[in-house]
C-alpha cells in the first residue's frame, strides 16, 4: 500500500513557471503551430500551380493584416523551433545540460529567434521595396 | 522478474512498439530541416511581394524544385512523428487515440503528395 504522505509532483497551476519549463511547452506549442501553419503555406503553393487568380487571392490574403500576423506568427514559431531544436539535438549529444548552460543556451535561444525573425521580416521588406 | 533481454526490449517492445526508431527518424528529419527551413525562409523573404510569373519560374528552377520536394518530404514526416508524441501524451483514450494518430498520418501523407504534385505541375508546366 502507498503511503499517503509520500511526494507528488507539483500540479501546473503551483508550479513556478521557469526558463526552462516554459521553453519545452513553448518548444511543443510552436511544433503544433508549424504543423497548422505550414497548411497556409501549402495554399500558397497549390495557388501557384492552379492558375493566376488563385495565386494572387492567396498574395491578397497574405498581405492583409490577418495575414501578416499568421505569418509573423509563423516565422517566429519556425525561427524559435528551429533554435531551440538545434539545442535538443545538443542535448541529444549529452552537451549543455547543465543547470547553468541550460539556462545561458536558453536564453541564446529566445535572443537568436527574435533576432532571425527581425532579419526576415527586414530582409522581405528590403526585397519589396519598403526601405 | 523479466526474462526478455535487455536488447530484447529496446527491440520494438516499447510502449510504441518499435525501439528507437521513432526517436531516430525525429532527429534525422531535424537535421535535414535545418539547412532546409533556412534556405526556404531567405528564399521566401528575397520574394517577398513577388509575382505570379516570378514565384513560378522561381519554383521551375531544377535546384529549386528538387529542394522544395526534399524540404515538404522532411517538414511531413518531422510533423506527423511530433504530433504523434504530443496525441501519445495528452489523449489517453485508447480508441480515440489512436484515430487521431491515423488521421495525422493520412493528413500528413496526403498533404505532403498534393504539394509534391503542386511542385512538379509548376517544375513541368
């Protein structure tokens, strides 16, 4: 029989969110995003092979405000996953695991999303003409 | 007390019931995608505002196209293995569960042909 008194882990709603657990549901959640938004990208490429119209429908769409968010959504998601994948396979290779690294590696990882996302973003900017 | 080896339970005796494999492919598409996704994203970005004629020749160029069939086969494949995990986790009805996995896969599988089909009908059209 169990004890009653022995330790359980702590349920989500007590639970300090830290760096580095807040990072791994991030890590899941931006996963779950790409899948979603890959979907619009696709639209974009089915457009381009069914014909004029339907491309710039979706070109249309994309320009719009709604459209600019999903994709300002989805490049920050694709830019943190990839980041912060490239720290997993690290992980997977026993390197950066310390409490310390974790939390340095971490960090580079949420400057280096931010900052990859601003260089695209300025860079699809700089290619329309916008500078 | 197990009789089975410890090889024997690595060996596709997992919950899963097939070793390593998944956590194998998961990391090999990962490595894949990186040069991939980087190439796709400044790709997408030199483009930006681009038009039909434009995105098409773009899509038609021998180099671009093999990259991009390359790039929907790894997206697919490390999506539908992701999303497998995360509906592992969070749906604990049997039934349910896996319905859900079935259907990812079909979708994945489905999705990643029509845009394969989507390339080449630009790639030769």
């Amino acid at each position: 029989m169990a004890s009653q008194n022995r330790p359980l882990s702590p349920h989500l709603q007590v639970y300090k969110p830290q760096l580095t657990s807040v990072m791994s549901i991030m890590h899941r959640a931006t996963g779950i995003a790409l899948a979603v938004g890959t979907l619009l990208l696709l639209c974009w490429l089915i457009a381009a092979a069914t014909g004029e119209r339907a491309f710039n429908d979706v070109q249309a769409f994309n320009a719009s405000w709604i459209g600019r968010l999903l994709l300002l959504g989805w490049s920050y998601a694709l830019f943190y996953h990839l980041c912060n994948g490239i720290r997993h396979l690290f992980w997977d290779a026993g390197k950066g695991f310390e409490l310390g690294a974790a939390y340095r590696n971490g960090w580079l990882v949420v400057a280096a999303s931010v900052v990859l996302t601003a260089a695209a973003w300025i860079w699809g900017y700089a290619s329309m003409g916008a500078f | 007390m197990s009789l089975r080896s410890p090889l024997g339970k690595v060996r596709g005796l997992g919950s899963a019931k097939e070793g390593v494999v998944h956590w194998w492919a998961q990391r090999m598409t990962a490595v894949a995608l990186i040069p991939l996704v980087i190439w796709f994203v400044a790709s997408i970005a030199a483009m930006a505002g681009a038009d039909y004629s434009t995105f098409r020749d773009w899509i038609a160029t021998p180099m671009v196209s093999i990259l991009l069939v390359l790039l929907t086969i790894a997206t697919f494949h490390h999506a539908q293995l992701g999303l497998q995990v995360v509906l592992e986790d969070y749906v604990h009805t049997e039934w349910l569960k896996i319905a859900c996995i079935g259907l990812v896969k079909f979708a994945a599988i489905g999705l990643a042909v029509a845009t394969i089909f989507s390339i080449v009908r630009i790639a030769l059209g």
